[in-house]
C-alpha cells in the first residue's frame, strides 16, 4: 500500500513537471496580471461608511448556572475522549 501510494506520487509530480510549456528554459515567468490587484485597492472609496448596530452590544452575562453547565458538558466530552482513546488502544 505503501509503495503503490508513492509511485502514484512520483507519476504525479512527473505529470505535473511534464505540464510546463516553455521552450526557452532561461525565460523567466511573466505575471501579466500582477498590477490588477494593486490597481483596484488603489482606486478610491465612493460609500459612505455605515454604522454597525452590534459593534457596541453587550454580551450577556454568564451565570453561575451557566458556567457550571458548561464544565459539567465540557467534562463530559473529556470522559467520552479518554474512553474512546482507551478502547483504540485495546
């Protein structure tokens, strides 16, 4: 399985390499579009800045109900994960 899945490797790096389309190997590559991005952070911002609503929103507060519920799931979570570690192991 091991040696199947590196020749399948190898036979792709290949297929990729054989891909290029140059004559010339000292030709060095051209972006053509590099100065597109540049050019439209560039131009200038026409909209009018618009207030977020939730930008100043308090969070509720957390109880102590609330914080106990959550160690309580959260210990849960921990104890189904050692015991499905566990039984992998076995």
């Amino acid at each position: 399985m091991r040696k199947s899945n590196l020749l399948l490797a190898a036979a792709g790096s290949l297929a990729l390499a054989a891909c290029g389309g140059t004559d010339d190997a000292s030709m060095e590559a051209e972006a053509d579009t590099v100065e597109m991005p540049a050019d439209t952070a560039l131009e200038d911002v026409t909209e009018e800045p618009v207030a977020d609503a939730d930008a100043n929103a308090e969070d509720a507060a957390v109880t102590e109900q609330t914080a106990e519920d959550a160690a309580n799931a959260a210990a849960d979570v921990a104890a189904a994960a050692e015991a499905a570690a566990a039984a992998a192991e076995q």
